[in-house]
C-alpha cells in the first residue's frame, strides 16, 4: 500500500519543511521507517503484549511513551499530527472517530490519499498542532492510539528531525541520527521487540 498527498496544503511552509527532511513520504506515520539507520520500534507492554486490559497496564504504556517522548523532546515544542478519514461518496466508516478532538489546537494541515486497491474510497485528512512538550499533554490522545481508535499519528520536533509515531502495542522512533538511535536503544532495551527485525 502506498500513499500520496494531494494538492493545496494548507500549511505550505510546513509542507516544504517535511518535503525537504521526507521527500518521498507523505505525513502519514506507518510511512516513516525508510531510514532503518535512524528507526527504533519499541513496545507498549512487558512480553510484546498488544493491549492493556488493566488500568495498571495502562499506567505502563502510558509511562513508556510518555519517557520516550521527553527524551526526545523535553524543553521544546513539537507537532502533533492527527488523522481523521473521509469517505468518498458510496463508502460508509463503520467506525468514525475524531483525533482532532484529542489534538487542542489542532488545524488542516493536508491530505493524504493511501493507494489500495482493496480498500478505495478514503482520504486522509492531517490536521497538526504546536504545543510545548510536557509528560501528559497528549495521554488522551496517546490512549486512543493505544486502544486502536486512531491511528497516523505523529508527534515530532518543529524542525522535523525527530519523529514519533504510536500504535497500539508500541512505537515506532525516527531520530536525528545512528548515533541518537543507539543510545535510545540502549536505554531501553527491555521495550526493544524481541524478534530478530526489531517489529
């Protein structure tokens, strides 16, 4: 599956700006790995486990993503961008869900349309916001990832260096170098997955 963004972004300084750093990906977060130099993945809960079923395990994700996070980004302000998706005329979703509502702030930044054959008819629609990194800011919003009712997101620094992109049962980190990837690695690597692709 592939994926395009279509015309007339509404943020044309920060589509230049993510043109220069990701060329040949959209803003889209399961797009991001095409450095593996630079990408680590690492997992939400002990023993790969996809979900949390308890508030405890919920803790536990929340910790994990949040330390990362201000590893990353503490002291600076960062991007987050959510994704919301329309369907074309004919398509129904069985399941909408608001991302933006999780994103204060939050305006249309652009679209994006996936190329699949086996599932036509919708546009991604990236809205991104600016705000100081705090631990916390965006649970809510990381909590519904982590629940698989929205994905794409993205949370990274404003001169788009560092990347961030949460799914549910992990996530996967682009950071500025080899040397940056390794040493988050290292400093985690109890979170790393277990098998031999790092996934």
């Amino acid at each position: 599956m592939t994926a395009h963004e279509l015309p007339d972004p509404a943020l044309p300084e920060l589509s230049a700006l993510w043109r220069s750093h990701w060329p040949d990906c959209p803003p889209i977060g399961h797009e991001l790995r095409s450095d593996p130099d630079c990408w680590v993945r690492f997992h939400s809960l002990p023993n790969s486990k996809r979900y949390a079923e308890t508030e405890a395990e919920y803790r536990t994700v929340l910790h994990r993503y949040n330390t990362v996070l201000t590893e990353m980004f503490a002291g600076q302000e960062v991007y987050v961008t959510t994704v919301t998706y329309v369907m074309d005329e004919g398509f129904t979703n069985p399941a909408p869900f608001d991302a933006h509502a999780l994103n204060p702030g939050s305006r249309p930044w652009t679209r994006v349309r996936e190329n699949d054959d086996l599932d036509p008819g919708c546009t991604m629609h990236v809205h991104v916001g600016r705000q100081q990194w705090e631990p916390g800011i965006v649970d809510p919003l990381l909590r519904a990832v982590a629940d698989d009712l929205c994905n794409g997101v993205i949370i990274m620094d404003t001169d788009l260096r560092r990347a961030y992109h949460p799914y549910d049962g992990g996530a996967d980190v682009i950071m500025a170098n080899a040397d940056e990837r390794d040493r988050l690695k290292a400093a985690h690597a109890d979170w790393l997955p277990r098998n031999r692709h790092g996934r």
